[in-house]
C-alpha cells in the first residue's frame, strides 16, 4: 500500500502489541520529531550561575554593593556563586573568607537558600545560593 502511494511505512510505537505503523512520507515524520525536541529543549530550564568575587579585607561599602547585585541576580531566578579570592599570604585570613561569607548568606536569607556551605578549594573559599521559589 505504501509503494502505491509513493510514501514510507514507518513503526511508530515498536513495543505495543501489535506494533504500530503508519504510511506516511518518512523525511516529514522525522522533521515533526526534531521540531518537537527543539520545542522541548527551549522550554526547559536552564540553571545561569552568576559568580560575585570578594577579597578576605573586603570593606564594608564593597560588600553592601556586591550584596546588591547578588540580590538582583537572585531575583531573575539565577544561582549565585560567591567566593573569596585568597593571594599570596593573605591565605592565612581563612577566618575572616569565611565569616564573610556566612555573612552574606544570613543577609540574603529572604532572597535564597544556602545550596553549598562555604569551603575551600584551592585558594578559593566557596559558597553557593539558589534562588527561593
């Protein structure tokens, strides 16, 4: 039947009992199958981690302006990645990376949730915040 139509006869669903197939033009068929996971792919949601460095003296008016944009990125629905960049022998300040981080955890409460505690990796102190719902 497919010849004498010129079109292809495609399985459709090979595990149902009796499988399914179908005569229709096959290059159509698979172009319908990519524009459906194109559709799919552009409505999942993609996860944009925006990063935001500090230094273990970071003084005050610094950190309040970093704190803003780290409150603006998490409310556009972004992750935020805040470390602290230790340098040369400013290593020993690990304390202070670290209540300096805490601290911007405790005053972005409202805006997200702590996904990652603060920790070292390499000369980084890491933390990581997600947006809340």
């Amino acid at each position: 039947m497919a010849d004498d139509l010129d079109l292809d006869l495609v399985e459709i669903s090979p595990k149902a009992d009796p499988p399914v197939c179908k005569i229709i033009d096959y290059s159509k068929f698979m172009y319908d199958q990519r524009k459906k996971q194109k559709e799919l792919a552009s409505k999942a949601v993609k996860v944009v981690i925006k990063e935001i460095r500090f230094g273990p003296n970071t003084s005050d008016h610094d950190y309040d302006f970093k704190k803003k944009h780290a409150i603006e990125f998490l409310k556009a629905g972004n992750k935020v990645k805040a470390f602290v960049f230790f340098r040369g022998r400013s290593i020993v300040f690990k304390d202070k990376g670290e209540i300096l981080l805490l601290r911007l955890a405790q005053d972005l409460e409202e805006y997200g949730k702590v996904e990652h505690m603060p920790s070292m990796d390499g000369k980084k102190m890491n933390i990581t915040l997600a947006p809340k719902k």
